[in-house]
C-alpha cells in the first residue's frame, strides 16, 4: 500500500478522521474516498472504500452498517502497514486506528 500512497494523502486523511468522523461532510468523505480508491486500485481495500462510498451516497445504509464498513477498513489497513517500513508503516497503523475507533463509535 506505500508503494501507491503520497505522504500527504496519508496526513490528511489522518488529519480528518482525528476531528471527528461526524464532523466529515458526506461529499468531502466521498472524494477522499474515490482518491484512495484510485490509488489502490484492485485491492481488498479499493473494494471496501466501494462499500463505504456507496453507504455515504445516500445507499439508505445505517450507522452501525457504515460503523462495520469502517471497522473493516481499520483492520485492512492495520493489515497493510505490516508490509511497509518506516513512516509510512507507523501513519497507517495510525490509520487503521482510527478508521476502527470511527466504527466502534457509530456501531
């Protein structure tokens, strides 16, 4: 996931989740999603971030529905860092965190 990962991609989305899932605007979560997607392309992720875009664009889906979605991405991405180093290892386990306290707060 590195590989195709920017840095500042990284920060932002950090940055974002920190303030609060529920402070997200649906169309800003939307394009940082549909930018991850690009990016990682063919992955277990690229799939979930799918499920997670159509959930936010008025899919009828519920809290706990999208809490599930984002608890799985938090693992995916805890799953990924093991295959960096570095910083990029340590900001998507900071990632992963955070994307899974997000779903454990709207399960």
């Amino acid at each position: 996931m590195a590989d195709m990962t920017q840095s500042v991609d990284l920060d932002s989305t950090i940055a974002a989740l920190k303030s609060g899932i529920t402070s997200l605007r649906p169309e800003a979560a939307v394009s940082t999603i549909e930018s991850w997607q690009s990016q990682l392309q063919g992955t277990e992720i690229a799939e979930t971030l799918g499920q997670l875009k159509i959930a936010l664009s008025g899919g009828g889906t519920t809290g706990p529905a999208i809490g599930k979605i984002l608890s799985d991405l938090g693992s995916q991405t805890a799953t990924s860092a093991g295959t960096t180093s570095g910083d990029a290892m340590s900001k998507l386990k900071q990632l992963g965190q955070l994307l899974s306290q997000a779903g454990s707060s709207l399960s």
